[in-house]
C-alpha cells in the first residue's frame, strides 16, 4: 500500500491553548515550514511593536525593528530548545534590538545621564499621538486632554533608562508576570521588582498631577485597568 | 500591619503576585485606611494610563495600516537556506548512471526479461496472501485506524527527541541491520519516522494522523502527527488535507 499523492487524517476534539499553538508552529517553522513561520510572525507582529514603540517611541523606528526582531527570530530559530516558552525567548529578542537601537542612537548624540532624574526630558516625538479612547463622540476637550496626556507618558517614559523602561514595557504593557519579566530578560525576580518599584516611582512623580486628578486624562477619573 | 508594611506590598498586590493571605491582608488594610487606598488608586491610575496608551498605539498603528505588508517585507529579508552541496550519494548516483549509459545496449534485454518473470512470480504470491496486501491505495478521505500491518514501509526524517508532546504514539520497527538496541521505538506527536523505518502501531487519541508523501521521494510515505485546534462538532471525522 501507498499513499500516492495522498493524505488523510484523524481529527478529534481538543484542547487548545496558546502556548501549545506556539509549540506547533515553532516546530514546524523549524523544519522549514514558511507558513507556519508567517503565523507565528501575524500572532505576535502588534505586540512586538507595541514593545518597540514602548522603547524607542517612534513609530517609523518601531515597525523596522519589530521586522528586524522576526529576522533574528527566524535566523536562531533553530537554537530555541523549548526551555522556555516562546513568547518570553520572542520578548528578550525584542528587548535586546531595541537596547542596540537605543545604544546605537545615543553614540550619536550629546552624552544624556540616563539615571532617571527628574527633568531629564529627552526630545520626544511631537508628530501625532494615537488617542487612547476610541468613543466616537468625545469632545474637543477630552481629545486635547487625551493628547497631552499621551505626550506626557511618553516624555516620562524617555526619563527611564533603559532596563527600566524594560520592565515597565514588558509589565505594563503585554502584563508579563514578574518570573516570565525575569526570564525575558535574564535576572531576578528581586531585580525586576526592584526596577518595576524605582520605575514606577519616577512615573508617579512624572504624571502626580494626573493621577491625582487635577488633570484629567479625558475619559474620567478612572483610568482603563491594565493588563 | 502597618501602612509601611503595606505600602511595599501595594506593587505586588496590583500587580497579582502577592500569595493569597498576604494578599487579604492588603486589601482589609487599604479598606479601613485612606492614605494606602489613595496611594493604591495612584498606582492603579498610572497602570492604566500607561497601558492604556501603548495600547491605543497599537490600534492607531493597525488602523493606519502600518503592518500591510509587514510579513512580505520580513519575508524578502529571511536567510533562506541554501541548496545543498552535492552529498556522497549524488555523485556515486552520477557515476553509476554514467556506467548504465555505457552498459545498457547489453543490460536492458537481459534486465527486461527477468522483469517479466519477477512479475509473474509476484502476481502468483500476492493471489496466495490475505486481503491486507491486496496494495490498495489511501486516498484521501479514508479514515486512519491504527492497524499495524496497513500500513507500509517509508522513509523520512530522523526521530526527533520529545519536547513533553501530549498524547499519541507510534512504534517504529527499524531494521536489524541497524543494530539499533531500540528496534522498536516510540514517538510521541511530531516525529516523523526515519528512513526504512516502517510503523507497526500507531495510536493517537486526539490530533491529526497524517500520512503523506515524503517530497523527497513521492512513493514513500511518511507519518506525522499534529494536533488541531477544537472540533465545535465535536465528533470524530476524517477530512482530505
């Protein structure tokens, strides 16, 4: 007997969870499947971005290294042994990119004392900031609001130095747990909570009057939980 | 507890990582006092923002289209592997079909005859055995049901190690000629049988079965196994890939 041209299957139910996903097409990307690797790179492509854009606050700067990110990935794809889940390996790859962009930026520039004082204010992308709110029927107010208020994160994130600005991005943003932070990026537990504490300190600073209420963010006293 | 206890804990509270007592113990604390609420709503507040914001990043990237063609420009960036360099195989393939060129006028009649009988005798055999050698080919839509001696000798890949793939095996029966200590192994999902390898048993409980055609060699089948996403229907089928 053959199977001549053929194929057939035994389908039945299953449970499905994402990092099993990720194991499917991590594997077949490693034995050379284009298209599982083009799933792997649509699954994760905004996220990280999200990441790149949370370091280097540029969107153009951003998507080129979220491609850059995928190429290395594909490249030392065959060296990820599964000791880790895919995400966190994804998640150091993307952390390290950005730090050789930013490494890479300042060599051009005026030396900048990244040791998170207060009024360090880096120059900050003033082209258009995305609005937070997607209410089709806010106010001019509240989108100005909004506005300012994205500017001012972002100047407060520039203030950060860069393996704060890390753990702020991988916990703020993708909601990473403090071991799967640790694992990303290669240290403690301790060290993350650590740096996600004196981040968090010179944020609160940064942003008091908002937090407080005596600025609005344009959508309520409340802000939206995050992950 | 105190409120400086407390406040060293309100990170870790926010953020789920704080176990279960010490967790209760926070949150009866910031219930009764006002400064440690005030102080949780600021972390709270800035969580939100900051999130809030990246995520809204996000969305105005996609909405703004940013990632169309995203994929086709990571793809024209990919080292792909090159092709293979000419194995030891290849070029002793060369040389015996450069000595069939050479021989065939004297090869041929004397190969073409033995053919003949080699056919005859096998239509004799295969008449004696019973219905499971009748050679009969899998088309798609068939269902796999596991039967050892169904299934046919193949090549592929190397057995890969098991990365902790749930449910699903096979036995290999690798030939003695091997030495292998192992003659018949196991593979869990995602093995692909290695070369003259032929599968005596195979069970899986979930996941597809999937025979098909090694590329390098269209009359050899290989098996893989994979596992699918949930069947809504939640019945057993088989379908043609």
């Amino acid at each position: 007997m053959n199977t001549r041209g053929g194929a057939y299957v035994y389908h039945c139910r299953l449970e499905r969870g994402l990092e099993r996903d990720d194991t499917i097409l991590v594997e077949r990307s490693q034995r050379g499947d284009q298209a599982a690797f083009r799933q792997l790179v649509e699954r994760y492509q905004r996220k990280v971005y999200s990441l790149a854009y949370g370091m280097v606050h540029n969107p153009e700067d951003s998507l080129e290294l979220a491609q850059e990110v995928f190429i290395k990935v594909h490249r030392y794809l065959g060296n990820f042994q599964g000791s880790s889940s895919f995400y966190t390996w994804l998640y150091r790859i993307t952390m390290n990119v950005c730090i050789d962009f930013l490494r890479k930026e300042r060599k051009g520039q005026a030396a900048v004392d990244y040791d998170d004082q207060r009024g360090h204010h880096e120059e900050v992308n003033q082209g258009e900031f995305p609005l937070v709110s997607s209410v089709a029927t806010e106010t001019p107010e509240r989108v100005q609001s909004r506005r300012e208020l994205g500017e001012r994160i972002e100047a407060a994130m520039a203030t950060l130095s860069e393996k704060h600005r890390e753990v702020i991005v991988l916990r703020e943003i993708e909601g990473l747990s403090y071991s799967d932070i640790a694992e990303a990026l290669g240290i403690k537990k301790g060290t993350v909570m650590s740096r996600l504490h004196h981040a968090r300190q010179n944020l609160q600073e940064e942003l008091r009057p908002y937090l407080q209420g005596t600025e609005t963010a344009g959508g309520g006293d409340e802000a939206q939980a995050g992950g | 507890m105190d409120c400086a206890h407390i406040r060293e804990r309100l990170e870790s509270y926010l953020d789920n990582e704080l176990p279960e007592e010490a967790s209760k113990e926070v949150t009866s604390h910031v219930d009764l006092c006002a400064g440690c609420a005030a102080e949780l709503r600021e972390l709270s507040r800035l969580r939100g923002f900051v999130h809030a914001h990246y995520e809204g990043v996000a969305e105005a990237a996609e909405r703004d289209g940013l990632f169309d063609g995203f994929w086709e420009s990571v793809e024209s960036q990919l080292e792909l592997p090159a092709e293979p360099e000419p194995g030891i195989w290849t070029q002793l393939a060369a040389t015996v079909e450069a000595w069939w060129r050479r021989h065939s006028n004297v090869l041929v009649p004397a190969l073409a005859a033995a053919g003949v009988l080699a056919i005859m005798v096998g239509l004799t055999i295969s008449r004696s055995e019973g219905p499971n050698d009748e050679g009969a080919v899998l088309e798609p839509n068939s269902v796999a049901r596991g039967a050892s001696d169904e299934l046919p000798p193949f090549a592929g890949p190397r057995l890969m190690a098991d990365k902790g793939a749930p449910k699903g095996v096979a036995e290999a029966d690798r030939p003695a000629v091997r030495k292998d200590p192992l003659p018949h192994r196991r593979a869990p999902e995602g093995m692909v049988a290695k070369n003259d390898t032929r599968i005596v048993y195979y069970e899986v409980d979930c996941g597809i079965v999937l025979i098909d055609n090694d590329p390098r060699d269209p009359d050899r089948p290989t098996i893989v196994w994979h596992f699918l996403p949930d069947d809504e229907e939640g019945d057993e089928k088989a379908e043609a890939i």
